[in-house]
C-alpha cells in the first residue's frame, strides 16, 4: 500500500511473519535492542524461557502487520504500538503517537490475530471502520 501526502491510499489489510530465531538471536547478540522494538510491558507479557523469542515475534509480526495495514508507520516509533496478550483473551493493540492520531482520525479500529509455531510467528491486522458511536462496524471477524 502507497502513502500519498501522509494518508494511506487503501488502508485495510496488513499480513506480516517473523522467525522466531532472528528475534531470538536478535535478544542473543543485542539485548537492548529488544528495548527499542518493544515496550516494558510487552517484554515483561513474554515472561521468560524457550517462549520467549516466539511470543516476541509474535508481537514484532503484529506490529510490521499494523504498519502495512494503514500504509505506514506516520512518524510514530515501535513503542507507540503496545501489544497485549492476556491468557484466554484475544490479543489487543494500543496505538498512541501520530499512528494513534491517524487511526481516530480516520476513524479506524485494529483487529488483531497472532499465531506462532517453533519457526514462525504471523500475524494478520483488519482496520475496521467505526460506526457513528465509535464502535467497529459488525465484521465476519466478529462472528
């Protein structure tokens, strides 16, 4: 998707996958680079131990698919895209920043879907459009 004067030409859709060994190797060789790409709270939420690495990606997965989804990251960084993950509840996203302030303005809702297996981690994000009452119009996702 094209990005025309800082407006996405046809937001929708973004799809994105990870191996869950670069993200591994990633933490391996730079630790604090997991600092830049994901927020306090998404590394505390990945808990430690051999899921670690997959569940990051998974996060990583879902924040390029966001980004691919609105055609662009608009000026905002990795850590104004928060990923949570509680235990039998569906992922959810926090958005803030210039991505944040596009999104309301545009009057976007994120649907967010995460899966990660011992190679890969994908992700896939729907922007939904809100109704008058800033709900997310009724999707087949929602069925």
């Amino acid at each position: 998707m094209g990005v025309d004067g800082g407006k996405a030409l046809a937001p929708g859709l973004g799809i994105d996958i990870t191996e869950v060994e670069r993200i591994r190797g990633l933490a391996e060789r730079q630790p604090r680079a997991l600092e830049r790409l994901f927020t306090p709270t998404e590394l505390h939420d990945a808990g430690q131990g051999v899921q670690r690495a997959a569940r990051l990606a998974a996060r990583f997965a879902g924040k390029e698919a966001l980004i691919k989804a609105a055609g662009g990251l608009y000026q905002s960084t990795y850590h104004d895209i928060e990923i949570r993950r509680r235990p039998g509840l569906s992922p959810s996203v926090s958005v803030s920043g210039p991505l944040g302030a596009w999104l309301q303005e545009q009057r976007l809702t994120v649907k967010l879907s995460l899966s990660h297996e011992r190679q890969f981690a994908v992700a896939m994000v729907l922007l939904v459009p809100q109704d008058k009452e800033g709900d997310a119009r009724a999707t087949n996702m929602d069925a």
